[in-house]
C-alpha cells in the first residue's frame, strides 16, 4: 500500500529567482520505505513582469526549458551514510543530455505540465502561466502554476529506487539550490518590427466633426475562428500609425476583442491610440516586450510515496538488508576554462569506477544549451591511448560523432531518441576499473575561426555502492 506525504521546506516560503543562491532543504524521516522513483518535488511558481513605463499589460511569458532548469544545485544526505550524492549544475547537464534522450512527441505531450509553451496549429502560443482570452472583454490572467520535477530527474542513482530503505540509512535531507536570473525564462512574442512582422489594421476614417478618442482598431487580415486570433485581452500593444503628414506612435492596452462571424473581421478595443477628427492611416501593430522578467516560488514542497508493508513484509525487509549491497551511479563536475584558440589540450583525471565522460561548454553565465563556437572537431585519449584513430567532427551528420553519442547515451542506461539538433559536446563511454584513469582531450577549430570563449564542464558518471551490515552503512 502506498500512502502520499507532503513535506514542506525548513527555510522561508518564498523564494526569488533573482536572489543568488535560494537554498531549501527538504528531510526524510528515518521511518520506513520511500518510492522515491514516484516521488517529485512540488513548485508552486509565478513569473512576474514589469513595465518600464505606462499601463501594465499581461506578458505572455513561460520558461525556456522543462521545469527542472530551476534547480540549479541539489544534494542528498542521510545520517548514517553521509552525502550520497552531490548534483552540481545539474540542470545544465540534464538539459543537454535530454537533447538526446528526450523525442519531439514527448516534449510537446508534456510542454503544459513542464511550463514551456505550446504552440498550437495557428502558430499561437500558450503555457501554464497564462490564461489568454482572445475575445470578449475579460482580463487575461497570470497563474501561479504547481511544476512538479521528479526527484529521479534531480538524482538519478538513488532516487531511481521504488523501494528506498530509509529505516535503513537514516534521516536523509534534500538540499535544493534554485537557479538565479532570467536565462531560463522566455517571452513569445510573433509581431515584433513595423516593418517586417506586424498586423495591419484599416484606416480610421475622419469624424468630420469635433475632435474623438480613438479606441477601436479593425484587423486587416481575416480570422475563421476565435482560436486564430493571435492577441489577446489585456495585452500591450506598440501602435504606428499616420495622421496627415505626421507619423505617431503610442502604446496602448486592449481592452476587448470581438470578431464578427460574418465577416470574420476583428475589432480591438483599446485604450486610447489618438484624439483628432482626421483620419488616421497606415496602422500597424506590435507586442510591446516586458524591461523584464522573474519568477518566485512559493511554499515549494516534497510530495513523497510512502510504501507501507504488512508487519511479516517489513521483517523480511530488515533481514535482508542486514547485510546487502544497494549498487546506484551519480555525477561528479570537473569545470575548466577555454579562451579563445586554434587547438586546446588539456588532460583530466578520471574517478575510479567511471563509466562515461560528457563534456558540455557554456559560452555565458546561466546559459543552458552547450555551445562552443568554431569547435570543428575533437579527438581523445585514455591513457594516453586513442579512443578514435582519427579526429570526430562535432556535425550531427558525421557517422563517427554519432557514434560516441550512441555508444555513450546508451552506457548510461538512457534511452537515445533524438539526434535531430544535438548540443555541441564530446562524449565517450569509459571502461570501468577501480583506479584513476587519465583522460586526454584535444579540441580543434573550423574553418569558421577560433575556438570561442567557454567553460568547460566535464560531468563524470561514477559507480557507487551502499554497503549496509548489521552496525554500520559505507559508500564505495
């Protein structure tokens, strides 16, 4: 039988994308067997927009990589078998290696939950965080959205296990590091030039009186269905627009849509674009961008799977793990530096047991997809032996680099399910020995140029062991 436990954080409730290290510690009690594979962490997340100036409008924001980019750092601890694994800048390797092991068809199936955007057949686009109304005259809202990251996805050896024996280990804690700054979030915006990309409206015509307001703009483009109107109520909008010889420009909030189903025209009311009795020409249309963007989350908690086992259940679980040997792999990050150069060589030492080397580069602070500018091609070796006889091109197209990514991907226990835009990165699967091995990896430009600027981080996949007897529990 399972049972559902939520276990609220030790620190502050809320906690501040653009706060540098947010830290939340989650326990564990010591109580008995977790399914810790089922279990997720819960983040109640809102992204908040501001206005530089003027009215402010509903910003059609969302993240731009699957929930689990807010977790930036994580550890799991218990009391008797101390730090069992160590995940720094977990969501940087997670996200590239998901590029390989994740298809279109499930990233699309999952976009809502995961808090990125979906795009629709009419090229708009929606997320959790929003709630657009494309017609009628209620306000577009913006959602606290409840993400939820599985704890195998933070920790992919111990919190792989259905049956976790807490008892067993000790009182274990999760510490969370939430990732700082704005890279991770994203606003979709199609109309964003007068000239290139922007709607067309039809001429307002004089009032051949007195002086009016306008506030009602007529779409040129015609729309079957509501579902195609590409703006929404309480959106901002940057308006261009000509009376006379005089060209003007202004920022306005839409107040209503309606589209007439005979004609399939849409009428945007809006706050007031001008006051004239002239006729005003050559309307177009933008998004207005928001100066900026951050999320929070509040009150995050851990939702855990209790498994509750009859009283004969539970004994035979302690006699067994009297003595047993609970095998998991984890992450160790060895981090470098590359300036800009022709060739880069560089040796690095291998943990024992390691079963597979990934190397992503990061051209920025709080980038998420591995990219090394000019890197043309890039040859390793083990022990001062070459893995390849020849230099691996970084081109999805070349046969040898797909190779590494299958051979490596699948050492890992992930599925390979997408070679379509891989991240730029040099992999290879390792034998696994009980010494330190040395790992030797040479980096070439293109034809482009220079190697750009980068740091390097090399993720190792380690082989552990928890070693539990009758007094005392050890890792190896």
């Amino acid at each position: 039988m399972l049972t559902l436990k939520k276990v609220s954080c030790e620190e502050s409730n809320v906690f501040d994308g653009s706060v540098l290290r947010s830290i939340a510690h989650f326990p564990i009690e010591a109580d008995g067997i977790y399914d810790l594979n089922s279990s997720c962490l819960i983040l109640p997340t809102s992204i908040n927009t501001t206005e530089t100036a003027g009215a402010v409008g509903v910003h059609n924001s969302c993240l731009r990589y699957r929930a689990q980019v807010l977790v930036k750092n994580c550890r799991f601890s218990t009391t008797r078998a101390g730090i069992l694994e160590e995940m720094t800048n977990n969501n940087f390797r997670n996200i590239n290696l998901e590029k390989f092991t994740r298809s279109t068809a499930q990233n699309r199936s999952e976009a809502l939950f995961d808090g990125v955007q979906v795009e629709d057949e009419f090229s708009n686009h929606y997320s959790c965080f929003r709630d657009l109304h494309r017609t009628g005259t209620t306000a577009s809202v913006e959602n606290r959205a409840e993400l939820r990251i599985p704890l195998r996805e933070l920790f992919g050896g111990i919190c792989s296990m259905p049956q976790y024996p807490s008892f067993k280990l000790g009182k274990a804690t999760i510490r969370v590091e939430f990732q700082s700054g704005v890279k991770m979030l994203e606003e979709k915006r199609r109309y964003t030039n007068h000239i290139t990309t922007s709607l067309d409206c039809d001429n307002v015509p004089a009032t051949g009186d007195a002086p009016a307001d306008v506030k009602t703009l007529v779409l040129t483009d015609l729309y079957l269905s509501d579902k195609e109107i590409p703006l929404w109520v309480g959106q901002k909008l940057n308006v261009d627009y000509e009376i006379g010889i005089d060209a003007n420009n202004t920022n306005v909030v839409i107040t209503g849509i309606a589209r007439n189903a005979t004609t399939n025209k849409v009428t945007l009311t809006v706050t007031t674009v001008h006051t004239t009795d002239l006729e005003v020409e050559n309307i177009t249309i933008i998004e207005v961008a928001a100066a900026s963007q951050a999320y929070k989350i509040e009150q995050p908690k851990l939702l855990l799977y209790q498994v509750k086992p009859t009283p004969s259940q539970m004994e035979s679980a302690r006699k067994k793990l009297s003595n047993a040997s609970i095998p998991y792999r984890t992450w160790s990050l060895e981090q470098d530096n590359l300036q800009e150069t022709v060739e880069f060589n560089r040796q690095y030492y291998l943990e024992p047991n390691c079963s597979n080397a990934v190397m992503f580069f990061q051209s920025g602070v709080g980038d998420m997809d591995s990219l090394a500018n000019n890197l043309g091609s890039f040859r390793c070796a083990l022990n001062q032996i070459d893995i390849t006889n020849t230099d691996v091109e970084c081109n999805p197209s070349s046969p040898l680099y797909l190779d590494r990514a299958l051979w490596t991907i699948t050492n890992c226990g992930l599925p390979m399910r997408s070679l379509k835009n891989p991240p730029k990165c040099v992999l290879n699967p390792v034998p696994r020995v009980e010494q330190s091995q040395q790992y030797s990896v040479q980096l070439k430009k293109s034809a482009d140029g220079d190697i750009a600027d980068c740091n390097i981080h090399l993720f190792k996949q380690l082989n552990r062991v928890i070693k539990i007897s009758k007094n005392q529990v050890q890792v190896r």
